[in-house]
C-alpha cells in the first residue's frame, strides 16, 4: 500500500483561483470538487502522484444547508464561490485555525 495523496489548504479562494489557473496552464490540473464544506482542486505532479488543494468554509458560514450539500459531490464553480464567500474571505477558521 502506497500514499493516495497529499493536501494543501489555502487561506482564501482568490488563492485557489490562481492556482487553479497555473495548475490548468501546466496542464496538470486534474478535476475540481465542490464537497459543500470544503472546495478542492486535484492535480497530477510530473510523476503521476495526485495531489489536492483546497479551501475551506469558515466555521461561522458553515449553514444547515451547507452542512446538507455533503451528500453529495458537485463539480467547483470558484466564480459562483467567490461570489457567495468572498475572494479574500480567510478559510478554515475555526474549523482548521483558531
């Protein structure tokens, strides 16, 4: 048994943006998720190896009806997320940071 894969956190969807357009530009960019609580971009480093980088909804915006979108899995759409949350709003807190 082998490593599945490795996971960064970024602070702010404007970040995964930018990356998500690098990683597209080198041709790595695998897929992208929108998983309700968390937003993820997948990739393929030049071995083969995936690798994710996500956002993660602030504890305080997390809504009974985000806390339902976790059934299921939807493809990302980062404009409509930067809408609803904000390019610049801080991820993960009090979720992954204090």
């Amino acid at each position: 048994m082998g490593l599945y894969h490795l996971a960064w956190e970024v602070d702010t969807l404007e970040e995964l943006q930018r990356i998500a357009a690098r990683l597209s530009g080198l041709g790595s960019l695998a897929g992208a998720s929108d998983h309700s609580t968390t937003k993820a971009l997948y990739a393929k480093d030049p071995d083969g190896l995936e690798f994710e980088v996500s956002w993660l909804v602030p504890a305080a915006l997390i809504t009974e009806d985000v806390l339902r979108g976790r059934e299921s899995i939807r493809p990302l759409n980062l404009a409509a997320e930067i809408e609803r949350y904000g390019a610049t709003t801080r991820g993960g807190v009090g979720v992954s940071f204090a």
